[in-house]
C-alpha cells in the first residue's frame, strides 16, 4: 500500500462496499471489459484521423506495460505525466496503471516551479513529456528536474527523446503482472491550490472506478457516445466527469482535440460527428460567437457540459438556441464532489444552478465562519465526505488538519446555497484562489514567488473581475526601491519557471496595504479597489 495518504476509516470504506458504491475492481479493467466485449469498435481518435480499436489499444497498454516493468517501473512507483491529448497519453495511463505505477498528472502549462515541487513532495522515478509542445521545449525541463530532484530517473519522451527514452521503445511482450488493490491509491491529481505549494490528491482504484461509473450513468453515457476531449486530458473533468475513461467504460469513441479553439474543435465534431464535450466558461462563450464565423457541422452535438468555473445564466441560456444541444452545469473538484445538472432537469435549473451532487451518498453541509450549519437556503461555505472524496492530501498532514474537519469532511472554500431540489448555487469563495476561467491560481503561491524579486518588500494577488475569464489576477506591491514594472515582473517569474496561466494579467503599485482589524493584508478591500478601478476605465472609454 502506497504511504503518505488517509484512507477512509474502516467503517466507512465497508459501507461504501456493501452499498455498492466501491465495486472492488483496478480502474484499468474498464479498458479491458469493453475490449473484450467488443474489441474492433474504435475506442480512440486523434485530431490526424489515426484510429484505435479497444483491442488495440488495450494490446498496446499491456505492452506497454511489460516494457515499463523491464525498465523497472511499477510496484508504487510515482511517474509524472505530463503530456498534451494525444494518444500517447492515453496508452502511458493505462499501462502505468497496469504496471503498478501511479500516474502524477499534470498540466502541458506547468513549468519547472510546479514540476520540480510535484517530483519532490511524490517522490517520483519517472517524468513523460512531449519533446516540443506549444513552443516549449520539454526536454529542457527534464534535464532541469533531474538536477534538481535526483530520484527521477528516467525521462520518457513522445517524439525526439534526445538522451533521454523514446516513449514508442517502451514495448515488451505482455507478461501476467500482479493485480493491484482497490483500494490502494490509483493516481495522484493535482489539486488548485489555496496554500504556497499545489498539494497532491490522492484518488483510489475504488473511488476513481465509481467517479467514472457514476457520471457516466447520469450523464447517460453508451457506446453511442462520442465525446471530444478538449480540455487538458490530465484534468479531473475532461478525464473522469464522466470524460475519456467515462465514455470508455460505456463502450463510445474518445476523440482528442490538439486546443479547445473553435477552429480545431469544431473541425473534430464535424468530422466525428461527436456527440458531447466538455470545456470551461471562457471556451463556452467563445463557441457560442464562433458559429457566426466558423463553418461546420455541429448537428452531431448532443450535450456541452461547461465546468470549471461558474457559467452566467446568460450565456447558458444561450447554449441550447445557438448550439443546439443539451447545457449541462458541472461543478465538480478534483479532490472528488461533483456536482451535475441533470439530463432532464427543468430548464431555469439547467441556467441558473451549478447541479446537484452525483452520488446519494454525498454528504454535504453548508456552515458560516463558526462552523455552524446555515439556515436552509442561506449562503455558507460547503463541506463535504463521500465514496469519491478525498480524506486527506498526499503528504500534507499540517495542512491536512486545518483543511478536514476532525469527522472528516472536506472544507471545499466553496460559498454555496442550496435549492429545495438540492442543486447548489456557487454564491462565491473564501479559499483564497483565483479563479482564472477555470484554471486555478492560489494567492500565497503567486505571493511567494513575486516576494523573491529584490525591487518587492510586499505582495497581495487578488481577482479582479473580468466579462470573459470571470477573474483575472492582479498583482499588488508595495515597493522596495524601484519597482518592477508589469513587464519586469512577468520576466522574472517566467524566469523562476512560473506556469504562464499563473502570471499576474496587471500589476498595482502602493505605498501600503489596507489592514483589517487584526492586522491581515485586507484583501477585500484590494479587490473593490481594482474593481471600482476597472469600471472607472471602462466607463471612461479607455
Ligand atoms: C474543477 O476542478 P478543480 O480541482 O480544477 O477546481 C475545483 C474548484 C471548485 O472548488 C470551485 O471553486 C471551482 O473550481 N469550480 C466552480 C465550478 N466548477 C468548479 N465554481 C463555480 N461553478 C462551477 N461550475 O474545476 C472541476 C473538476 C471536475 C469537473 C468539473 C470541474
């Protein structure tokens, strides 16, 4: 059993078993049952056209998974992922999985900053990369890393490995490799981030198997089923909501999408005729112009599920009038809750909630700054526990204890209000995050790095509204001597290997920070402040 996690007490973990929830099976076997039920249906697409029957592709992940043992990876063993939709990423999965391995997943955008921090706190042996992607050099960042975090071994690269190992060589006939417990850890995710590290979650063979099997169900997924995969295959949504492993397990086609750009993903759809996608807010309000200029064929699509961040009830009211289909809200998390609209629901649900959640046996809570629970209706921070939530982060026990209650309930920093009909509305949030069209940003991080730039005494990140991203993030600083400019400021944090999503989009200059009565840095009052400040300039025609 993998150390540095909290499993479920036993208990509990009985009674999601006899209830069925945690079916007792290695989350890989979705990939083998439906290439045994029908191995020439085509499991996957890439955006070239080359095609994957389920036998195939389940031949390669096994071999795959041979070549992995021979090099000596497996038994626990911790491997970064870090690679774009392709089909490489998908293979890698599932033959780590099957070697025993655990997969790390992170994002195309992550830099050296966030890779380094991910290999050490996991311990990881392996990192994959794409040789080049979007600009950037991999490789480059491998070499990086292995100076940095020496138990990293080996490099596993698609495309031109340089010294390092070609993915394609990893290939060994298949050998019988031990069956790994269900309830032991499957896959680390890496979580938004509200400290001055990302923190690791750790999701089991069980409860990862259940996430998929349950969103599959309710979001009525068959072998009919073609979904596009445009969001970062690494992240929770695209992979498990009900996403690649979802349509999978029913038996459907998996389409990869290079970017989420109309040009791209509206090419893909025509040409798959896909059936269900699923993007950010931002992505969403693109798609719904881009019909006036991009020409295809969107008939095929039958539902958009948007997630991530909170979607405004104009634009989802727009959704099924321009595209056509079926608007379903998501509001889920990678440490496990999610929450859907349903298939069926009345429309001012599907507009004007966030879902409910998947599972009967969510348990959540509303509670206000005591911890007390809020009068039904009202608005409070939602706590939750379940079958597929997390009980604590990967090696985190500090930060564990303040982020769990003593029963276990995860405190999501999520500000919500309950219907009658139990669908959550997202009023808000007291993590102190940004939330940059759905890609997460966590304040105290940002803050740290901008703190190391010698023309920096202090830093405060905030949100500032924005019509397209929802919030984009501002800088404040309080100078030392000569402060950086905007331009400095980003040169020196891509510099630090800083993700770019991360990168303050302005920066504010003041003598001081307003306080509140305790001292903190008021970081309310720096959020009006920029607000105000931004409408002046809109209204200002600027
Ligand atoms: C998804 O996962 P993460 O881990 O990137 O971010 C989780 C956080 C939530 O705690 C919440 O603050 C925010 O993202 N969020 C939403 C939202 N969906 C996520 N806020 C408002 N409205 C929504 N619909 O973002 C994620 C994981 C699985 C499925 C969908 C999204």
């Amino acid at each position: 059993m993998l150390d540095g996690w909290v499993p479920w007490p036993d208990e509990v973990a009985a009674r999601y078993r006899a209830e069925g929830y945690w079916a007792g099976r290695p989350l890989d076997r979705l990939l083998r049952d439906q290439a045994e039920r029908a191995p020439e249906r085509i499991a996957l697409v890439d955006a070239e056209g080359d095609r994957w029957t389920y036998a195939e592709l389940d031949a390669r992940a096994d071999r795959t998974a041979a070549g992995l043992r021979r090099l000596g990876i497996g038994g626990g063993d911790r491997v970064i992922v870090q690679l774009p939709n392709t089909d490489a990423f998908v293979v890698l999965f599932f033959a780590l999985l099957r070697a025993g391995a655990v997969p790390v997943l992170t994002l195309p955008a992550h830099r050296e900053s966030e890779i380094v921090h991910v290999a050490e706190v996991s311990g990881a042996i392996a990192y994959a990369v794409p040789d080049v992607h979007d600009g950037f050099d991999h490789r480059t960042l491998a070499r990086a890393l292995r100076k940095a975090v020496p138990s990293v071994e080996h490099v596993l690269v698609a495309g031109e490995a340089a010294e390092f190992t070609p993915l394609a060589d990893i290939d060994a006939e298949p050998v019988p490799l031990p069956v790994p417990d269900p309830s032991d850890v499957a896959l680390l995710l890496l979580s938004g981030g509200t400290t001055g590290k990302p923190k690791l979650i750790p999701r089991t063979h069980d409860d990862y198997t259940y996430n998929v099997r349950a969103s599959a169900q309710t979001c009525g997924f068959d072998s009919s089923t073609v979904y596009l995969v445009v969001l970062p295959t690494a992240h929770n949504f695209a992979l498990a909501c009900p996403g690649l492993l979802g349509t999978l397990m029913a038996g459907g086609t998996v389409v990869l999408s290079p970017t989420p750009s109309p040009e791209d993903a509206f090419a893909l759809i025509e040409r798959e005729k896909v059936t269900v996608t699923a993007v950010v807010p931002p992505i969403a309000l693109l798609w719904l112009d881009a019909v006036e200029w991009e020409e295809a064929d969107l008939s095929s699509l039958r539902l958009l599920q948007v997630g991530g961040s909170k979607l405004g009830a104009e634009p989802a009211a727009r959704v099924r009038p321009v595209l056509g289909c079926t608007l379903q809200q998501v509001f889920g998390m990678a440490e496990g809750l999610l929450n859907y609209t349903r298939l069926d629901d009345p429309s001012e649900l599907v507009v004007g909630t966030q879902g409910r959640p998947l599972s009967p046996a969510d348990e959540i809570r509303v509670v206000d700054e005591d911890g007390h629970d809020v009068t039904p209706g009202a608005t409070g921070e939602l706590l939750t526990r379940g079958p597929y939530t997390l009980r604590g982060y990967y090696r985190a026990p500090g930060h564990n204890a303040r982020t769990f209650t003593d029963d276990g309930y995860y405190r999501t920093g999520d500000l919500v209000r309950v219907l009658p009909t139990g669908h959550l509305v997202v009023e808000g949030r007291a993590k102190d995050q940004i939330n940059r069209g759905g890609d997460k940003i966590s304040a105290e991080e940002l803050e740290n790095h901008i703190l190391a730039h010698p023309g920096v005494h202090d830093a405060a990140v905030v949100g500032m509204p924005d019509a397209t991203m929802g919030e984009r993030t501002c800088a404040y600083l309080v100078p030392r001597g000569q402060a950086p400019t905007h331009r400095e400021l980003t040169a020196f944090l891509t510099e630090r290997g800083v993700a770019a999503y991360k990168l303050p989009d302005r920066v504010e200059v003041v003598d001081a920070f307003p306080r509140t009565s305790v001292g903190k840095i008021d970081k309310k009052a720096l959020g009006r402040t920029i607000a105000e400040r931004l409408s002046a300039e809109g209204a200002g025609g600027d």
